[in-house]
C-alpha cells in the first residue's frame, strides 16, 4: 500500500513540476512581449540620440575648422598691425629728424 501511495505521490509531483513548467514558459513569453513593449520607445530614443551626436560632433568639426582658420587670420593681422605701427613708428622718427 505505502508503494503506491508512494508512485501516485511521485507521479502528482512530477505533474506538478510539468505544470509549473509550462506556466514559466507562457509566463517568460508574456513577459518578453511586456519588456519589448517598453525598450522600444527606448530604443528608438537613443538612436535619435545617436544621430543629433553624431551631427553636433559633424558640427563641432567644421567650428572647430572655422575657429582656425580664425585665429590664424588674428595672427596675421595682428603681425600687420605690428608692422604697420614699427613702419609708422619709423617715418616719424625719419621725419622727425629731418
């Protein structure tokens, strides 16, 4: 009697763990369609993230081109300006002693 009562014990937990098997699984599958659900908005917004970076970075390139060029030209003007007042310096001298 203990045999068997002992076999339909073992067969009803084995059932048991089928059925709790089945239910992870229709549960997991639930689950994953719920996660999608709410990464996909997320998703979405960091590739749109993604891509005003990578055109903020575009943008900061050429700036950083153009800021330069910029202070090459400063550079040069200011050498000019300097030259100009050593030239002018220098006639006022030359006509100052003449």
């Amino acid at each position: 009697m203990s045999i068997l009562i002992g076999t339909i014990a073992l067969f009803v937990a084995f059932v048991a763990l089928w059925f709790s098997a089945e239910s992870m699984e229709r549960g997991s599958s639930q689950n994953e369609a719920l996660i999608k659900a709410h990464v996909k908005p997320v998703t979405e917004s960091l590739k749109e993230n993604n891509k005003a970076i990578t055109e903020f970075s575009k943008r900061l390139g050429v700036m950083e081109t153009e800021v330069k060029v910029l202070i090459a030209k400063r550079t040069s003007a200011e050498d000019a300006l300097a030259d100009l007042e050593t030239r002018t310096a220098a006639e006022g001298k030359e006509r100052g002693v003449a």
